[in-house]
C-alpha cells in the first residue's frame, strides 16, 4: 500500500491592503489569513514591491504594527517572487498601472488566489481579471471560507 501525501496548500498571491490590516489588527480574517500562512495552511506568495508599500505604509500610518509584520517575514514561511518589468508594463494595459504588479506577482507566483481589500481597481475588475488571467480576486474572509 502506498502511503498518501498531505494535500498542498492552497497558494495565494497575498495584496497589501491584507497584509496591512492583518499587521494592524490582532483579530479578522486579514490575520487569521495571515497566521494559516504560519501554520501551512496557506502558501502565501508575497513581493518585494508589496513587502516595502506594506512596511512604507505601516511606517507611516501604524508603526505599532510593523514588529508583526517583521516578525512574520522573518518567519520565513512566505514564498518572495518578482514578476518580471515586462509581465507588470503588459499588465498595465488592462489593469491600473499602482495595480499592476499585483496581478504580475500573482500569475508569476502562480497563485489561483489573490486575496485583497482593495475594491476601487482590484476587487471592481475581478470578473475580467479572472477571465483574462484564471486568478480569483476575493476577501481573505473568501479565502478562509474555502479552504474550510
């Protein structure tokens, strides 16, 4: 008999509006997102571009939660991707152009999953985004929901 691997994780591509409010809040679906990324649960998929926007931003706005979200990065559970200028200018076509590295660092990462809180450009162009590049923009609430 042959032995049954684990399930993979789900991979997500996370935005910084959820690293920003899961850093700031000790409670919500923004950090229980966050924390099954620390449990294995979630192979979480971040960027250069959106580390920095997200510690530029907590910096500026909440430097109470920067030791989190520091501590999280050091935990080396997260995966670092870099899309490619390219893949972010071809994305800025269709995308707005503070948008685009986002859906560049989720189909260079991969990830089925984008979870964010920016509903303005992202989440308002979910349906053309997921038609156009098979990446699902949803609530980390969403995300959670799924995974069970």
């Amino acid at each position: 008999m042959g032995s049954t691997l684990p399930p993979r994780p789900t991979r997500v591509f996370v935005d910084t509006s959820v690293l920003f409010a899961g850093s700031l809040s000790g409670s919500g679906f923004a950090r229980d997102l966050i924390l099954a990324g620390s449990r294995g649960t979630l192979d979480i998929v971040l960027s250069q571009f959106g580390i920095l926007k997200t510690r530029r931003n907590l910096a500026r706005k909440a430097p109470q939660a920067v030791p989190f979200f520091e501590a999280f990065l050091a935990s080396e559970l997260v995966r670092l991707i870099d899309p490619p200028a390219a893949l972010v200018r071809q994305m800025a076509t269709t995308i707005a152009l503070k948008d685009a590295p986002v859906i560049a660092g989720a189909i260079q990462a991969g990830a089925p999953s984008l979870p964010t809180y920016e509903r303005k450009h992202l989440l308002a162009q979910a349906a053309m985004i997921q038609d156009e590049y098979r990446i699902i923009l949803e609530t980390p609430e969403a995300v959670l929901k799924r995974i069970g």
